[in-house]
C-alpha cells in the first residue's frame, strides 16, 4: 500500500473523511461525507474507520494527517483538530491544518477546471478572483479572497455584509467579475450588485479531494489550530465556579 493521506472535516453540519493517495497525479481512494448535524466527537472514528476499509488501508498506511480548522462550527473544529493531532502523535506522522474558506475556494477552482469548456459559461469567469463566504450569523459573514488558482489575496475576517465591498476594494478586488462560494454566498451577492458577482455555490460543503490536495501541499511546521474569526457565541458564566480553572487545550 503506497503512504496515504487521511482528510478530516467536523467544521460544519457533516463527518467527513477520506483517504487519498498523493503519488503521480493524485487521486482519492475512498471517501464518506455523512450528514449529521450534531455528534461529531461519537460519529467520526467510525467514519474514518469505514474509509480505511473503503480504500483497503489501515492506520500504519497513513503518512499525513489533513484536518479543516474553521471558521465554522467551535465545538466541530475542536473535535476535528482534536482528532488530528491525536491520531497524528499516535502514528507519528504530521498533522496538517487548512483553513475551511481555503478548502471552499479550491473546490470551485477544481469544478471549474473540469468544466472550463462547456458552452454557457460567461467569458472570465474561470479567470476571475474567488470570494469564499460564510454565514457566521449574527448579521455578519466569514469572508476570504483567493485569486483564480486558489492563492490567498486578502486575510480572511468575519464583518458585516455591508463591509464586503471595503474588504474587496482594499485588495483591489472590486468592481470586477467575481466568484461566490459558500453559505454566504448568496448574502455577499445582494450586498454585491453591479460587481458582476458569479454564484457558484451556496453550500457549506468541503470537498474532500479538495481538502487533501491542500494538505498534501501544505507545510507540516507547527500542530493545527483550530481558526476562530471571532468570539464563541456561547459565553461562559460570570459566576464564580466550583472547579479549577480550565487550561487551553490546545497548546
């Protein structure tokens, strides 16, 4: 069995996992994407588990450990990043983090690679820049710009949808074609009028070749962190606790 890549993603609304082989070209092996919702910490070893059986592969045959570490869900990218590491210290492998807009941004850049001939599709767009958006809730969106090949253009920021065309102008992005992705996609495009704002897709969905193709490039220097934008919306009781201070528990 060649050395293989185990993709993780708990970042949003389902458990996903997928093996992937980086020799030649690279390609996907098996992959399980359920629907869940909630649960993620009970339901995603079983969801690798079925994968590494999928693709005929067990433990010892993972060389790198890819993990999506948000934004989105708190409590799903702590699962996930969680599960990373672990798995990455136990196996001695590295574990590698990338950013859920930049996982949503190279799946456009994939889809319209394999689909760059067919007849309707207006003249630029497979040429134009990549705003990948969320929808962060509390009147405001997780944004992040990424050129036409998936390269990061601006730093990714939770703000107001009525910020999107400062975000944009200041990475000298707007007016000008544009391709939306993501939940907040179709947020951005009635904040976006007259821009030529493409919607391309507005699913939280993360493909998961397009995770691992990310990983396989990515640099395993440090441990992945989970990414926050902004503050939990839950907050912690102002009431003094009974308990010990809780410690960080990722270093």
């Amino acid at each position: 069995m060649p050395p293989l890549i185990l993709a993780i993603d708990t970042a949003f609304t389902r458990c996903t996992a997928a093996i992937f082989d980086p020799a030649g070209a690279g390609r996907l092996l098996a992959a399980a994407e359920p629907e869940i919702g909630k649960g993620h910490a009970e339901r995603l070893t079983g969801v690798i588990a079925e994968v590494l059986d999928a693709a005929g592969a067990r433990y010892g045959d993972l060389t790198r450990i890819v993990v999506a570490t948000g934004p989105g869900s708190f409590t799903g990218i702590r699962v996930g990043v969680a599960a990373a590491r672990g798995l990455a210290l136990a196996l001695d492998v590295p574990a590698v983090g990338v950013s859920t807009l930049a996982a949503l941004a190279h799946g456009a850049v994939f889809r319209n690679e394999s689909r760059a001939a067919d007849e309707g599709e207006e003249e630029g767009a497979t040429a134009s820049p990549i705003l990948a958006v969320l929808d962060a809730r509390r009147g405001e969106v997780y944004a992040g710009l990424f050129a036409a090949d998936g390269g990061p253009l601006a730093s990714p920021a939770a703000l107001a949808p009525a910020a999107l065309q400062a975000f944009l102008a200041d990475a000298g992005a707007w007016p000008g074609p544009l391709r939306l992705v993501g939940s907040g996609a179709p947020i951005a495009a009635s904040h976006l009028a007259g821009g030529q704002a493409i919607l391309l897709d507005d699913r939280d969905r993360i493909d998961p070749e397009a995770l691992a193709r990310l990983g396989a490039a990515g640099a395993a220097e440090t441990p992945p962190r989970p990414v926050y934008l902004r503050s939990a919306d839950a907050k912690p009781s102002s009431l003094p606790s009974l308990r010990r201070d809780a410690t960080e528990s990722f270093p």
